[in-house]
C-alpha cells in the first residue's frame, strides 16, 4: 500500500520509514495511565505535559515542530569533527538535508516506543535512540541513546544532553513569558536538573507551586554526569541557538556540578557526560528521564528505578507487552494483512482520545484538556469493546451531566462524572448532544444483556442556566452546588431512562418555522454555529426521530423481558408525553412550543420531587407516535430533487429560514450529514437509500480525497456557520471529515447497501495509508485535507466509529439484549485466499475467535450460515433477521481464560 513511505515489519504492527525528517507535520504519541502526555518527532521535537498548566517541555503547535529549535536532544562533539545531533536537530544537519548531503536516517515505532537511528558515515557513528512513557505510575518519559562506531578508526567524543525545561502553564507561551521565568526556582542533583517554579500563574491565580520539571540522566555502566548546564542563555551561549548552542560546539567545560541552586531563568536540562573513546564497532550508551513531579524529587528512587540500560531495556519490553495485550483484545483477520495492521492503529485510538481528551498533541492545540459531551459517548462505542470493564461505571457517571430542561453540561472535567458549572458567562446549547447518549446506551444494552442499567439512578447537573440556556436563573449561585434538588432542598435522583427520555423528547418540541429542530449553537458539526435564532437541524431531526422509535421499542421489550408494567418520571414530564395528558397536533408548531414552555415554567427554580407512575407500553406508544410522525414529516417536507434529476434529503435551514441544499445559482449544494442519519435511522425508504448514494457520488465523492463532508457553497454563510469561513476543502468545509464518512459507512451497511458502504470505508483506508499523499503514521485521521495531508492524527471520533462499523456490520459480530448476533457482510475480496475471515473480541467476558469461512468464495448477498461450531463442537442457534442468534447462557458455560472458537459455514 505504502510505496514510498512506512512500511509495516512483521505482524505486530511495527513500521518503518525511512528519512522521516524529510516529512513536515509527522508526530508520535507516547503516553501512560498515570497522566504523563507526549508527542515525539523524527528529530525528537515535540512535548511533555500532563495538563493544560503543567509543561515539562514548550507547547508546541504543528507549526512550531519544524520552526522552534527547542526539542529533546543529545549531542556529541566528536574530537576532528565537531557537533553532531544525534537526533539531527543541528543547525548543521538542518542546513544539509536540502544540499544532497544526507545521512541515513530512519523511524521505527510500535506500541507505544518510537526509535530513530541516524548513521553519519564522515564520521563514523551510528547513534539510536529510542523514546517511551514507560507502564508505571509516574509520570516520565525515557530515553536511551546508543553510540556506535561504524568506522575504522577510533572516535573520541564528548556526550551532552539537553532537554529545554519549560516548566509552567500553556498560558503562560505569550502571558508573562518571562516574567514566568523569574519565577523559576532550578537546582542540580548528582543526576541531574531540577526545576520548581515557585508560583503558577495562570486562570488559577497566584498560587504556591509545588511542581517540579526535572531531566536526569545516567550512563549506561550507571555513572552520573560530570556536570550540567541548567541555564537556557549560558547553554546556547550569545548569539546561538538550542540548535548550534556554544555549550556544544565550543565544548565548553562544565562550571554548574551536583549541589547548585539557581533563581530566575529560563532553563534547560542540559547534562554533560565525561568524555570517552569508541573504537571501532565499540557501542556506549546512556539513558535520560524527562519527569513531572508533584514536588521536590526523590532522586534515589528515580535513578534506581530508570536510569540503567538494564532497567530501560526490562521498561521497554514491559511497555510493549503492555500495550500489544491491551490492543489483542481485538483484532481482524481478513484477505489484506495490511490493512489488518492498520486496523490495530485505528483500535488504538480511542484509547489515546480517553487519554489525551482532545489536546495535548500539536494538531490538537486548542483547548485545556478533557472532552466534550458527545465524546464521551462516541468514545465509549469503542472502548465498549477495548476495556469493557469500566463501560458500565463511565456511562452511569456520564448522565450526571443532563439538566433536567433536557440540555446538559458542556464543560466536562477530567475524572469520570466530573462536570463545571460554566465560568466564561457564555451560555450554549448543541442541538444534537442529546441524541448520543441512547445510542451509545444501546450497545451497551445489546453487548451486556444488562437491561436493569436502565433502571439506576442517576443526579442531574444544575447551574445558572435553564430553558435551554435561554435564560438564567439568578437565584443559584455555585455556593448551591451542581446538583439538581427538589424544593424542599432534597437531592433528586431520576432513572437513567429518565434521563435518557427527557433528552429525546424536549427536542420534539423545541421546532423551528418548518417544524424541524432548532439547531440551536450547532449541532455534530461545530462550524455551523451562526444560526441559533431561525437555523434548524433536519440532519438530527431524523436522529432523534429513530431514537423515539428505538426508545419505544426498548421501553416494549423491558415490559416483556422484566414483565415492568409501569415506569416512575418526575411529575412535571408529564406534559411531554402529551398523548396521555392533553394531546397537541404535531403539525401546529404553537402548540408544540406552548407545551414546552408549561414544562420549562414547571421546573424553573427547582422540581417539586414527586414521581409519577406511567403506564409503560402507554408511554412507548406515545414516543411511537412522536417519532412515526418525525419520519412521515421528513419524508413528505425534506426529500428534494434537483434539476439534474438527482433526489436526496435536505440537512438544514439557515437563519434566515431558508432551505439550505438543492439548486443554487452557486451551484448545487448538498451535505452528507444531511443523508447519513436519515438512512442510519431508517427515515429514508430502500429506494430513496440508493437515490442518495447515486446523488452523493454526483456531488460529494471525490477520487483525490473521497467522500466530502460538503459541497461547494460559495461565500461565507454568515447566516449558517463559522465553517464555511475556512478554505473549502479543509476541515469543516468540504474536507474527507472521517467522522462523517464513517458514519456514512455504517449506515450503508446497517441498510444492507454493503457495496456501498466498502467502497466508502476502502476509501477511508486507502486516503489514510498512501503516505506519499496522506503523510501521516497509520491510522485515520480527523480529516483529508484539499492536498490529500491527513490532518489531526490520533485523536478524532472516526476511530471509535470505523473500530464499530468493521466489528458490528462488515464482521457482524454484535449483541441482541445481551445474545450473540453473527451477521456477516464481508465481500468476496475481503476472505483470504483459502476463503476464510475471522476476527478476535470479547463477548460475554470472553475471548472469543469468531471464523468465517466461505469455501466458494461467495459475495455478500449469496452466502448464509449453513453451521455453527464452538471450540470443535456443533452449537444450538437461531435464525435472526439475516444471520444468527447465540443465546448468552451457552457463551456463559465456557471458561473466561483463554480463547474460544466460534467457527460459521457459509454456504450459497
């Protein structure tokens, strides 16, 4: 796949790629459970932080990668020669990579260690060196440098390391740059630099720090440093630079020893090691730790627990274990080995985006950490499957964060459950937050067979803002706390179906002029976020509409599976199920926000506590009937034609009220959000699924890029969304959004369009992996840019989506209340040479090793399972719908150790 760039080594995932410096924007992250967050180069740039106000080294955006000069480093000054870097960031070695002067160069990586070996042949030295946040519960990162003659003649050489120590908050890059740095308390130890700012400034205030930013270093044999040069400006010396600093090139002797203590500057951890000679194919040797403390050092311990080789080399091979285990708890087996490979890049993931949040990588260069709403339950679809263990926990805490108005919280903190009250005065609501949380809920549902999760308690969050931020409340103050309770001051706990129903059903009603949803500060797509007075949101109207049906289909099952007659709500939601109260025509656009306001009115200041009992099936009729007429509403108002003859869904309204796709003198416009929930959610008719995919082939496939998240509207859009604000074809506005076209995927599949559905997520992969056109690692990214550069890698939503979409759809491995369903949907070229296709993953607390195997080689639609056999054995199943049905118990009378097989004839 890969011509010219990384190629895979062996079949753990491992790459290579060769003169990774001649590539712009390439980094790597390297990262722990115990917080420590960061992001390596090809020259060793990057960062090291485990928050938004704590920075070992500079936050760097993706700009400053190939900019700054202030990266990890190790220099020689080789006797004859001069300075050398061994990680190429010299101002000598930058300067020759454009004047034919190349040294061998090359990148290795695996999960999660990052090596760069350069080779310079004038000189006769081979340096490696290998980067990792070792599995522990500190937060440091290692490095280990190994020098080797490669010539014939000994080298004399003397070792420096230098790691520029930032050591303050982000907002400190160009607030108080240097008056921070007077803060700067640095001292030196036997191994090494310490540095304890003695305040944080920062959004916090004026604050004792405790802190501490420190590099050690040792060589191998374990003996410290000689000597050290803690300061920024008498490293680099005047006039130089952290890539051609004096301190190197001069050789200068080291006046700074073990002991010393050092007020206000910037600082660097640059450690001097003693002189040595290499003789020919003589290799040495030294390890250094980059560590953020919550205070003063315990200098023993870290240099007994990480500063030899030995314990390196045992770290290491910790880490990779570690990780290769963590991501074997699923993986795939198809007809292309690499892009089985790829796929454990993408599985990886969503465990980087519950670890780093959305920043903290240089792409990701807004933000102060943590996720939004919506990803805390898109990242949960995958990790449902990665680490199932902790699903249950994190999404009961996750629905602490609903208000009672049916909104929810949108400043989410760093630990499960955590949610702030807003503190920047800005009120906003995204329109589509509360249709995520059932779907996530669901799979949660169907992969456990815990229904009764359903029934658990659950807080809700409370602030200034009610009505859907449309108001405040200036009775509440954040003395009160963030918790909702009842009038008589007493906490209110509702059911996680409570809560789940009042985020579906206030948005029923909360319709624009054409009886759409009101898309409000924005939906899914953040850009379109300059519409929140007239702008409506069809795309999410049929979200929530197949979620209504899909609620009332699941309230129908727990009345039969519990035998639950009636189900306990708040008093006041009363109202919203208006069928059993006061009906209201659903056509009349006054009447529905009429209701809503009775329901606003009745829970401003607080509620009154009560709980009424409903009749359960009464209920899912009523939500049965909201979401039948959504769909009818969609299909009679918002299907459209053009005049080439192409027909789709409309996606939105404007601020001014105006019908956004179809026809426009600018050309044709059209959006693929506007398409995927309308077949995800089953709105559009079979025949209507097969005129949107011909019309998005017209407007939206594009063979350099795939599938655009939009097409060309012309102009700004003021009245629509900041997104149309930047280029087309970059980001929001017309890019390959993965997120989206994932989903896209997925609908297809869901539809039974399974041609439809490979094509996009082939395209997806082959975008992604050519590397002559992508530059980027494997994975997938945010989105493919005009130029075809896979932009904000690692951290996007689109993994969690394309890890399910592969697992549940293309393999068809997922739960029905708890049973295993098998419904594959894998095409002919997706089945090995031998006919055969089969994935790993958990089920039921088991491993399981589901095969396919379609002997004559059969495309989707030709083939059905004709046997079912578990570890040799024949199994009792059931026909469902397309394919097959393992009830739960069986899966539950294996061993939980090891791994089970599950092997599937298909047959014509």
């Amino acid at each position: 796949m890969t011509q010219q760039g990384w190629k895979f080594q062996g079949d753990k995932g491992e790459f290579k790629l060769l003169h990774p410096e001649n590539y712009s924007y390439l980094y790597f992250p390297l990262v722990n459970e115990a917080g420590m967050m960061s992001a390596i180069t090809p020259n060793l740039h990057g960062e090291i932080t485990t928050s938004h106000n704590t920075f070992l080294m500079e936050p760097v955006s993706v700009e400053s990668l190939h900019n700054s000069k202030a990266s990890r480093n190790f220099w020689v000054h080789v006797e004859g020669y001069g300075a050398w870097s061994a990680s190429g960031n010299s101002a000598r070695q930058n300067a020759q990579q454009f004047l034919n002067v190349k040294e061998q160069s090359y990148m290795e990586a695996g999960f999660l260690w990052h090596k760069l070996t350069r080779e310079n042949s004038d000189i006769g030295l081979k340096a490696e060196t290998v980067n990792f946040v070792p599995v522990s519960g500190d937060q440091v990162e290692l490095m280990k440098v190994r020098l080797t003659n490669t010539g014939n003649s000994p080298i004399q050489l003397t070792p420096t390391a230098a790691v520029p120590l930032y050591g303050r908050s982000a907002d400190d890059l160009r607030d108080h740059r240097h008056v921070t740095s007077l803060l700067h308390r640095i001292f030196t130890s036997e191994h090494g630099i310490e540095v304890q700012p003695a305040l944080s400034f920062d959004e916090r205030g004026h604050r004792i720090n405790k802190v501490t930013y420190s590099v050690l270093g040792s060589e191998a044999s374990g003996n410290a440093p000689t000597g050290f040069f803690p300061v920024a400006e008498e490293f680099i010396g005047e006039g130089g630079s952290f890539d051609w600093p004096e301190a190197v090139v001069t050789n200068l002797e080291t006046v700074t020893k073990s002991g010393a203590a050092i007020e206000g500057y910037e600082a660097v951890g640059g450690l001097r090691f003693a002189s040595t000679q290499l003789l020919p194919g003589e290799s040495t040797s030294y390890v250094i730790a980059m560590i953020i403390s919550d205070d003063r050092l315990e200098t023993e311990r870290y240099t007994k627990d990480y500063l030899s080789e030995a314990c390196f080399d045992a770290l290491l091979e910790e880490n990779k274990s570690y990780w290769q285990d963590k991501l074997e708890t699923i993986s795939f087996h198809s007809g292309d080995q690499e892009q089985d490979l790829w796929m454990k890049w993408v599985t990886l993931q969503p465990i980087l985006r519950r670890m780093y949040g959305n920043s903290f990588l240089p792409y990701h260069d807004y933000g102060r950490g943590g996720r939004g709403w919506r990803d805390l339950w898109q990242d949960c679809l995958a990790l449902m499957v990665m680490e199932p263990a902790e699903v249950r926990y994190l999404l009961h805490n996750n629905y602490a964060g609903v208000r009672i108005d049916g909104s929810n919280a949108t400043i989410i903190g760093s630990k499960p459950g955590e949610f702030v009250a807003d503190r920047n005065n800005i009120p906003r609501v995204w329109m589509d937050h509360g249709a995520w949380p059932l779907l996530t809920t669901l799979l949660y549902v169907h992969q456990s067979g815990d229904i009764d999760f359903l029934l658990q308690p659950q807080v809700y969050f409370r602030d200034s803002f009610v009505k859907r931020c449309h108001e405040r409340d200036l009775t509440w103050t954040p003395e009160l706390g963030n918790k909702l309770v009842s009038r008589d001051g007493e906490l209110y706990e509702g059911s996680i179906l409570e809560h789940i129903l009042l985020q579906n059903i206030v948005p029923f009603f909360n319709v624009g002029e054409h009886n759409n949803i009101k898309l409000e500060g924005a939906d899914w797509n953040d850009g379109l976020d300059l519409a929140p007075d007239r702008g409506e949101s069809v795309a999410f109207t049929a979200f929530y509409a197949s979620n209504l049906i899909e609620l009332s289909e699941l309230l129908v099952h727990l009345e039969k599976s519990s035998n639950m007659k009636t189900i306990e709500l708040a008093e006041e939601m009363i109202v919203l199920f208006d069928t059993l109260s006061s009906a209201v025509s659903y056509d009349s656009i006054a009447e529905k926000h009429a209701l809503l306001d009775r329901y606003y009115d009745s829970i401003v200041p607080s509620i009154s506590g009560k709980k009424l009992k409903l009749d359960v099936l009464k209920v899912a009729e009523d939500l049965k009937r909201k979401g039948e007429w959504v769909i009818d509403h969609l299909r009679k108002n918002e299907w459209i034609a053009n005049k080439e003859g192409y027909e789709w869904f409309n996606g939105y309204y404007n601020n001014d009220a105006e019908r956004v796709e179809g026809d426009h003198p600018n050309g044709v416009r059209m959006t693929l959000t506007g398409q995927v929930f309308s077949i995800m959610g089953g709105i559009a008719t079979d025949e209507q699924v097969g005129q949107i995919s011909n019309a998005v082939d017209r407007y939206l496939k594009d063979n350099q890029i795939g599938y655009r998240l939009n097409s060309q509207f012309g102009g700004t859009q003021q009245n629509l969304g900041r997104a149309f604000g930047f280029a087309f074809g970059h980001k929001e506005n017309g890019a390959m959004f993965s997120h989206m076209t994932v989903m896209y995927a997925n609908a297809l599949y869901k539809r039974g369009f399974v041609k439809e559905g490979y094509d996009v997520l082939d395209s997806i992969y082959r975008l992604s992996a050519d590397f002559e056109t992508s530059r980027m690692y494997p994975g997938v990214p945010e989105y493919i840019n005009e130029k075809g550069r896979g932009m904000y890698t690692y951290l996007t939503g689109s993994a969690s989506w394309l890890l399910l979409t592969q697992l549940t759809e293309v393999y068809g491995v997922k739960g029905h209340f708890g049973d295993l369903h098998l419904e594959p949907k894998l095409t002919k070229e997706q089945f090995d040479q031998e006919g055969n296709a089969h994935v790993e993953t958990l089920f039921a607390d088991r491993k399981l090793r589901i095969v396919y195997h379609n002997a004559q080689r059969a495309d989707y639609g030709q083939y059905r399972v004709s046997s079912i056999t578990m570890n040799g054995q024949p199994i009792s199943y059931e026909e469902y719908g397309r394919g097959s049905l393992i009830e739960r118990s069986i899966l539950e009378s294996l061993p939980k150790d090891g791994t089970h097989s599950i092997h599937i004839i298909l047959d014509i």
